[in-house]
C-alpha cells in the first residue's frame, strides 16, 4: 500500500499571461515575472501545478501562443493540470453590450469553437483526479447553463463527480470566482459603468447557486479562481473555502476590497491530514521593463493592428 506523506504542497498559478512579441500587443515583463514564479515554484518543489486559466496573452485570437505557454509551464518540471480562462477561450457570455467603447462585449463571448481550440492545443476539461488523499477537479465554470456543448459535457461532470465515493479534501480549479462582494450577490448590471467590472469578473446569480449546489454535492472543499488578478484571504463558506489567487503577470482591482491585495505571485498550499494551508508567495523581482506595447482590455479587431 502506497503511503500517504504527513505533509505534502501543490501550488496554484493562475493568469500567467505568456505573451509574444510576434503579436500586436506584448509586454516582456509579464514573461520574465513568470521566469521568476517558475524558479520560485522549483525551489519549492510542489508535487503539483494547478494552472487557473489565461496562460496565455491572447489564446482566443491568438492561438498559436499556446505553444509557447506549454513550454513554459513543462519546464517548470512539475506536473501540472489546467483549465482555460476567458483570454484562452472568450469571456462570460452576453447578450448585450457595456456602454464601453473600446470593446464589444458581445464579440467577446465565449464559444464552442475556442472552447475546442483550447481542448485540442492545450488539454482536455473538465477533468478529476485524485492525488494521495485528496481529489483535484478543474472545469471551466462560467459556461455553466450557457448551452453550450461543452457546458452539456460540464453538467455530467457534475453529476458524475457528485457519485463519487467522499474524499478527505475537494479541492476545484475555476478561472472566475463565484462572486464578488458576497455569495448571495444579485446580478450585476453590465450596462452600468459601476459595476461593469463587478460583472466581467464574477459568476451570474443562478450558474452560481447550481454550481455550489453541485459542488457541495461532491464534497468540495477548497475552490480557487483567478481572473481578477487581485489575491484575498480564503473566505470560508458553508464548509466550502474560497480562494481568489493571484497573477504573475498584472495586477487588477487592488482597491476593490478592503482585505484585496493585488501583488503578483502565487499560491502554495501545504496538504496535512487535518487541513489544507495557505500561503501567498509574492513575486521575489517584479520587472521594472517599460518596452511592452499595444493596448490593454479586450481590443475591438481594428484596434489589434500590429
Ligand atoms: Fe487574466
């Protein structure tokens, strides 16, 4: 029988953002921060890598960057499991547009197309696994109910993994959080510029309360996101812990929360048999390169002129 250690770490990364510099938009220094969580997470030596969505740049209009996000992450000589984020695949689906003009929500959608694209050059989701004592499942939640097939192919996941027999912890990878100021938020509002963000960042009322529903179900424990690229302390709901991760790459939203902190970095986090700890590792150099260029956000296409 194979023994499980006392104490063991996977480490979760998430928007790492690896872009390149054949593209219309790129910022070296977002590549080199990730040269220096990869030596970090290697002096560390995790067991795992969970990769949170957005490796790369631009994978939804870009794909072929994918490649190189690969090589960055297999180098890192850790196992790792991903999931997508909207930069790979697309983003929260719209029926209608912010008041935003320099994007337009709607082109923005996620779709089944990218979300194949992702599968084919990166890696199949969702997926479940079990690593010592603990399960790690990953699924990319904001297509929930969005009709989709592959949100058809999420809610037999859910339902297969809420048969599974219990295990000691349930940790499940997300791209976006459930919520963003409490858990029982009411829908936010995208054609308000005061909570535009708000909605880009968070799960919609209802795919929330069935995804939790479905999580409790299959004994989660821990839930990680990313996306907002802004790190809280895990906020512990119902028996289930959320904790919003960080990005290597940019910081995003730092003055939204009063506990909100958007140093780069990323998360470890120490397996014992009676609890899963947590522990923020910050970026030891943080690029001061000025030489990046292009624009920010979600560009309309004749603003990704190179
Ligand atoms: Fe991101």
């Amino acid at each position: 029988m194979i023994q499980v250690p006392d104490t063991w770490k996977f480490v979760h990364v998430t928007d790492i953002h690896i872009g390149s510099p054949e593209s219309y938009r790129f910022q070296p220094g977002w590549n080199n921060q990730w040269s220096t969580a990869a030596k970090q997470i290697q002096a560390i030596a995790p067991e795992l890598m969970l990769v949170g969505g957005d490796l790369a740049r631009d994978g939804n209009t870009e794909p072929q960057q994918f490649e190189h996000s690969i090589q960055v992450l297999n180098a890192v000589g850790v196992p790792w499991h991903v999931i997508p984020g909207n930069m790979d695949t697309g983003n929260k689906i719209t029926d209608r547009s912010s008041l935003r003009t320099d994007r337009d929500d709607i082109a923005c959608n996620v779709t089944e197309e990218l979300l194949q694209t992702f599968k084919d050059k990166v890696g199949a989701f969702p997926w479940s696994f079990i690593h010592h004592d603990v399960r790690f499942s990953g699924c990319y939640e904001i297509i929930k109910d969005a009709g989709l097939p592959s949100a058809i192919e999420l809610d037999r996941f859910l339902a297969e993994i809420g048969q599974l027999p219990p295990s000691h912890f349930h940790v499940m990878l997300n791209h976006y959080p459930l919520f963003i100021d409490g858990i029982n938020e009411d829908q936010y509002d995208i054609t308000d510029p005061e909570e535009y963000m708000s909605w880009y960042f968070g799960v919609d009322p209802e795919p929330r309360k069935r995804l939790i529903e479905a999580y409790q179900k299959a004994g989660v424990t821990h839930v990680l996101s990313g996306h907002i690229h802004c790190r809280r302390p895990p906020i512990t709901i119902d028996g289930i812990t959320f904790c919003f991760g960080a990005s290597t790459a940019m910081p995003q939203f730092g003055d939204h929360w009063p506990d909100g902190d958007d140093t780069l970095g990323f998360q470890t986090f120490t397996v014992t048999p009676e609890a899963i700890d947590f522990e923020f590792h910050p970026l030891t150099e943080v690029s001061t390169r000025t030489d990046g260029w292009g624009p920010g956000g979600h560009p309309k296409p004749e603003a990704r002129a190179k």
